[in-house]
C-alpha cells in the first residue's frame, strides 16, 4: 500500500496491545500513543503503566496520559501532532468532538462485538452471557454517541459452548489487530463503504459488577452455566455454603432434571458435582473455596464431603 498513515495509537488495557503491535509492524508511523495515567496495582499499590504504555516506551513512541481532554492544552497538544488517523481501542476515556475532528481522517473503534449488537464497556462477557452464538470485531467511524458511529469492517467469530470471557477476550483481541490491517488500506483510500448502525438493533453492554456475581440457583442451569463462563475470570461466579462464599470457575450443564430444591448438590463424583436448578441440573467442574486456590471437582472432594449440601 502506497498511503502511510501518521497515526495516533489510543488505548490502555492488554486488549489493545495486539493492534499497537500490528501498527508498530506496519508501515505506518506511530506518531503517539494515548493512554490513561498510571495506576496504582500489585500488593505494594504501586503506580504501575499500562501495557500499552509498557510497549509505547519499548519502541521509543511518545507517551501521553491526560485525565480527560478539558484542558486546553490536551487538546492543542493532540491537535499539534497532525495526525492523519487516531485509532481507538479500549482507551476508556470518551473522546470530545474536538478530539474526534483532530486528525485528517477522524478517529476509528475497534470494538469487541458485532455491531449493533453491543454497545457499552462489557461487549465480550454480555454476549457469553446471552448465549449469543457468535461474536467479532467491528471496525467503527467514531462520532459523539455510544458505539453507534457508521461501521467499516466486520470479522466474525463463532461463541463455542464451552467459551469464558477470558478466551472469547484473548481471541477478539488478536482478530481485532487482524481487522484493523484490513481495513487500514480502504480507510487511507477512503474506498470503504460506511455502513449505519440500525440502532433497533442495539443493546448496552454495561460494565460488569461483583454483584452481578452472585448465582440464583432458581435460574436454569444453561443460564448459570453461562453466567460461570461470562465471568471468568472476573468477577467469578460465587455461591455460599454456609457461611462461606466458593468461587465457581468452571461449569457444564448436563441433560438432566431434579425435583430437589435449587441448590441442593445431587451427586459428586470425579467427574463432577451435580447441583439442582430452577431447570435441569448444573456440573461444576473447578470451584475454589476462601483463601485457597482453584481446583478440579475431583481433587475439592478428596478434602470435602458434598452430598446434600444446600448452596446458596
């Protein structure tokens, strides 16, 4: 490709690091990287960059971190780099129209869903939680709204039935540098066909909560099987036994019914624990108790007896 795009990197998590790389391995300049301040992490609460930042640095790319673009000098700063394009993934800060008017080609989102489908902070871990059967990657023309800007590209993946977040995370993540490259050549020639959004379509993707963690054993055992693999590996789904809260990281639903109570544990075995729902009955394949580490059914039961406990 012939067009070198000088290019803003916007982005923060370990999501974003694949799609910098991509650009970094490009022919394309890296002009600057934005992402957010450092944060205290680890047991020592000290500040910590963000991988992105981490990888900026390794590669000598300038390196800014502004709480929010108010300040007038952001925004000029920004505005001084002359960018033809800003790419955006993950950066978790909402971006002012001055931003998005900056660079010569505005700025595009490269978003862990199918749009419209998702729209929000936790479009992975919602769509496992719905049962969605498939998911992707949507390069986006950002504007004003929410995720609702004209879409550029799309890659698809299917959701396997045994999906977590994790993994559905760590697989989008890379399609995600894989659809940027995609796109990059149509967006510099500007022979990409903008697709609108129809926002009948939509649905938010709000950030995920630890209260949301909590299983009801009322519910079905697909859709407390799909609550343990949305949220692993955070927050985790828990329960109680007694008085203390098990994580639960790993579940199947068997094709089976109970007329116990929801909750009640039917059976262990090596090859699992078997738990009463509101319909059908969920295995648990890894749980792990209070201060100890995660562990396989079959190992938790050399240490505990489970028949007829109530979770919950």
């Amino acid at each position: 490709m012939s067009d070198k795009l000088n290019i803003i990197f916007a982005g923060t998590p370990e999501f974003s690091v694949p799609p910098l790389q991509a650009l970094l391995d490009s022919e394309h300049n890296v002009i600057a990287v934005y992402t957010q301040p450092d944060r205290p992490a680890g047991r020592g609460r000290k500040l910590t960059a963000s991988p992105v930042k981490q990888l900026a640095q390794e590669h000598g790319i300038p390196v800014y971190q502004p709480k929010n673009f108010k300040a007038e000098q952001d925004l000029s700063e920004l505005e001084a780099l002359q960018a033809d394009l800003m790419v955006v993934v993950a950066y978790g800060l909402i971006l002012p129209q001055q931003v998005l008017d900056a660079p010569r080609l505005g700025c595009i989102n490269i978003h862990a869903s199918l749009l419209p489908r998702w729209r929000g902070a936790a479009p992975i871990q919602r769509a496992v939680l719905a049962g969605d059967q498939q998911s992707g990657i949507t390069i986006m023309q950002m504007e004003a709204g929410l995720d609702t800007g004209p879409m550029l590209l799309k890659l698809t993946t299917p959701i396997a039935v045994d999906e977590t977040g994790g993994s559905l995370h760590d697989r989008l993540s890379v399609m995600g540098a894989e659809a940027l490259m995609q796109a990059l050549p149509g967006i510099a020639e500007a022979s990409i066909q903008p697709v609108v959004q129809n926002d009948a379509l939509a649905n938010y993707a709000s950030k995920l909560d630890k209260s949301e963690a909590s299983i009801d054993w009322q519910q079905s055992a697909a859709a407390i099987d799909r609550q343990v693999r949305a949220f692993n590996p955070w927050p985790v789904a828990q329960t109680l036994w007694g008085d203390k809260v098990v994580r639960i990281w790993q579940s199947a639903s068997v094709a089976a019914e109970s007329a116990n109570r929801p909750g009640t544990v039917l059976g262990a075995s090596k090859q699992g624990i078997d738990v009463a729902t509101g319909d059908g009955v969920l295995r648990i394949l890894s749980l792990q108790m209070p201060g100890k580490r995660a562990m396989s059914a079959a190992d938790f039961l050399n240490a505990h007896k489970i028949d007829g406990v109530l979770f919950g």
